[in-house]
C-alpha cells in the first residue's frame, strides 16, 4: 500500500496521520431547540429536487406601505414585466423581488429570522433541531445570492424547516418539497455540533486516504492551503467549515468521481499513450477509472507522477443554489411552453425527474407517450457523457442536471458548448446577472 502524500501547509509539510485533531466546540448560542413538531411524518413525501402539483394562486406582495401605495407600486412593477413572467408569477404565486438585495450577514439569531422574514419573505420554521445564527445566514446568503442573480425575478421558498423528510436524512443536505414552497435543510448538517460531524468523518478520511493516494500526489496552495492551516487548529468559523466540506467534496474526490477529466489530462501531458477519448467517453465510470487506475500506474512504474494541486476553495452554498434552481427550472420550463402544454405543465415537468429505471417500467407497461421523446434522449450514452462534465449526479435526469448546472453556474463556473446546448434543450433558466468566471479549484501538475 502507497504511503500518503503529505500536503503543504504555509511552508510545512503536513502529513495527513500526523495531523492533530482539531477541538469542535459545539455552540449552543444562538441556538433553538425545540422537539420535532407532532404529525411531521405524515407529511413525508417528498419528491428531492422535484416540484409536483403547482398550485394556481394569485400574487402576494409584501411591500412596507401603506395598503394603496402598495397597490400602485404592484401594479407598476407588473406593467414593466413581460407577460410571460407575469403569468408565472400568479401561477407559482411569486412576489416580485427588487434586481438587487444588499446581504447583510446578521449577529444574532433574531436579526437573521428578521432579515429573511423583511426581506426574502421566508418564514423559518422551528424543529427538532432547532436554527442557530449562522445557519439562517447561510440560508439567506443562498436566497439573496440567486435573487440577484435573477434580478428579483426568481421562485423562491416561502419557508425554511430544519429537518428533512427523505428515507435517508444522513445523505441528503437539502430538498424541495411543497411545490416549491418549502426548503428543508438536514438540521444535522447546518447545527454546528452536526457540522463538526461530518469534518471529523472527512478528519478519519484524511488520515488514510488509500485510494486517493494511489493515484496522486496532493499538494495545497493559495486559498486551500490557509483554510487547512485553520482547520488543523480547530479555528474554523462556520461558513469555513462548509468551504472545507465542499472544497473536499468538489476538490478531493471529483477527480475520482470524474475519471475522465483525468485520462483527458493524461492524454494531453502524455499524448504517446495515444488514449481513445471517444472510446474511453463511452465507457462506465467503473471501466473508465480501471483504465486510469491501469495507465497511472505504468507512468508510477516508470517514475513519473501526477500531482493533484487544490488551490482554490469551493463556494459552500452549492447544495442551496441546487435546490434553489429547481425551483428556477419550473418557471423557465413553463414560460417556453405553449397554451396547451401550461394546461398538463404538472406532468410534463414532473417527468423531468424520471430516472431510467422509471422509464424502462413506463416503456414495458406501454405508458410512453409521443412527447416524451425529448426527455428519453437525455439517457442516450452522448447526453450523458456530456451531463457527466457537470457531475455524475448531474446525468440522473433531466431535472438534477438543470439544477446541478445552475448551481454552478451560480459559482461562476463555464461549461462547453455541448453543455450549454443540453442546459438550453431541457429549458435551463438564463442566469440574467452571472457571476464572475471562476477559475476551477483544482488542476494537474
């Protein structure tokens, strides 16, 4: 077995089995506990990252005047908007938003449920495991940031619950569930004794990191590198721990999640190797890393290595951009449909979350109807190499792939053409204020 590869703190080297255990402190301050809510359960379905039934309703809005000044300001704001959004904002029942919101990260846990209350019209249920400060900052961080982005005009929830109804609650962080209305947060994850959880379980991932090891060298700089210095003496604020998680979900592991972007590095570094990139793209994760596993280890054997540098850090509000754009997803998919196709817009958009499987048992059952045809070529081997450059979550439907390039999107990340096509086809909505490009997190050496 390899020996780990040690990362580069500052100017010390650190070895992983050396590291010393940071000190998590839970925090009870600013923190509400409370038992979970009798009846929760019967509530439990829910559809991750699908909107279902969408109720007809007409337009709230929450504006701080006087009830005909309102008025006015409604309508005025109606009439600039086009028609199409003005539909979708009485179909999903949407309040207008202003193009901007300047986030204010609140002290305290009252100024936080305030800010999102005044602002962001969400309303924060308490659970059973209760909100802290730094959680609803997060939430609203998440909010104001897709806002902005939508110039105000965006679906959002109208409230937040610190639990979440799925069959497995520990490996899920977040989910859309109410039709859009509801946002659920694993209160595990977004506590900080919860948090602190987790980064001990990436603590013990750490200290023997076989399989990562194998492959690679692992060298930190810029950003990563002074966030591994806090985290190895436990000074870690909230939001840095969630940049910590997330920096080793999307820094760490995507290389091994994605082998592909590996053998296409290989390729270019080493082009006598004369690799098949259609043919490798073609294959399945498995066959494909076997294949890197297979050609990393030659290059070892001949004395050359591939040094895996993570300098950048991820943003930590991807999983709420995710289930945010969902949401955004419903809207833009309903505003290209016709009269006709708005009339059955709940089972259209619903069979955007279909897997393969679900198909398979539609097509045996003769359920397949003429207009599913766009929807059952996503799962043709090209669509799906082209939504695995987004994430291997990314190629699950045609929904969790909206939702996975919008997060990023979000993050300022670019995509390829091919991408961008795929994002278009299936009715990806146009970030109308994006965000500087970012450079990726990680590259090869």
């Amino acid at each position: 077995m390899n020996s780990v590869s040690p990362i580069t703190a500052y100017n010390q080297k650190v070895n992983f089995k050396n590291l010393t255990k940071p000190n998590f402190k839970a925090d009870k301050e600013n923190t509400i506990e409370v038992k979970q809510e009798k009846g929760l359960s019967k509530e439990a379905k829910i559809a991750t990252g699908v909107i279902g039934a969408l109720a007809l309703a007409g337009v709230t809005y929450a504006l701080m005047r006087k009830p005909s000044e309102g008025k006015k300001a409604v309508d005025a704001v109606k009439n600039e908007l086009s028609q199409d959004w003005k539909e979708a904002m009485e179909f999903f029942n949407i309040k207008q938003l202003p193009e901007h919101i300047d986030f204010k990260e609140a002290k305290t846990l009252e100024e936080a449920l305030q800010y999102g209350k005044t602002f962001l019209n969400i309303e924060y249920k308490a659970g059973k495991y209760g909100w802290n400060v730094d959680a609803v900052n997060f939430i609203n961080r998440s909010i104001v940031d897709v806002s902005n982005a939508m110039k105000g005009k965006s679906y959002l929830p109208k409230e937040a619950t610190p639990w979440l109804v799925v069959s497995n609650p520990e490996e899920a962080a977040a989910a859309i569930r109410k039709n859009g209305k509801t946002l659920d947060v694993n209160g595990l994850m977004f506590i900080r004794n919860g948090l602190d959880k987790d980064l001990k379980t990436i603590f013990k991932w750490l200290q023997k990191p076989d399989e990562l090891a194998e492959y690679f060298d692992i060298k930190a700089e810029a950003e990563f590198k002074k966030l591994l210095e806090k985290y190895t003496t436990g000074n870690l604020t909230y939001t840095e721990k969630w940049q910590f998680y997330c920096t080793f979900s999307e820094g760490i592991h995507s290389p091994l999640k994605n082998p592909m972007n590996v053998l296409k590095f290989l390729s270019k570094k080493y082009p006598e190797l004369k690799l098949n990139i259609k043919e490798l793209s073609s294959k399945t994760i498995e066959e494909q890393k076997l294949e890197m596993k297979k050609i990393i280890k030659k290059l070892k054997d001949e004395g050359k290595s591939i040094t895996l540098v993570v300098d950048k850090c991820a943003l930590p509000y991807e999983i709420t951009y995710h289930e945010l754009g969902h949401n955004q997803h419903c809207v833009s998919d309903y505003i290209v449909m016709g009269i006709n196709d708005r009339k059955a817009f709940e089972n259209k958009h619903h069979d955007f979350s279909l897997k393969k499987g679900d198909w398979d048992a539609m097509h045996n059952k003769g359920q397949i109807q003429s207009w599913h045809s766009p929807i059952l070529e996503f799962f043709e081997s090209k669509n799906q190499t082209i939504a695995r450059e987004v994430s291997n979550y990314a190629a699950t439907n045609p929904a969790e792939f909206i939702a996975e390039t919008f997060a990023r999107k979000m993050q300022g990340y670019k995509f390829s053409d091919k991408v961008e096509a795929l994002y278009k086809k299936y009715n990806g909505p146009e970030i109308l204020n994006p965000p500087p490009v970012k450079e990726p997190i990680w590259h090869f050496e």
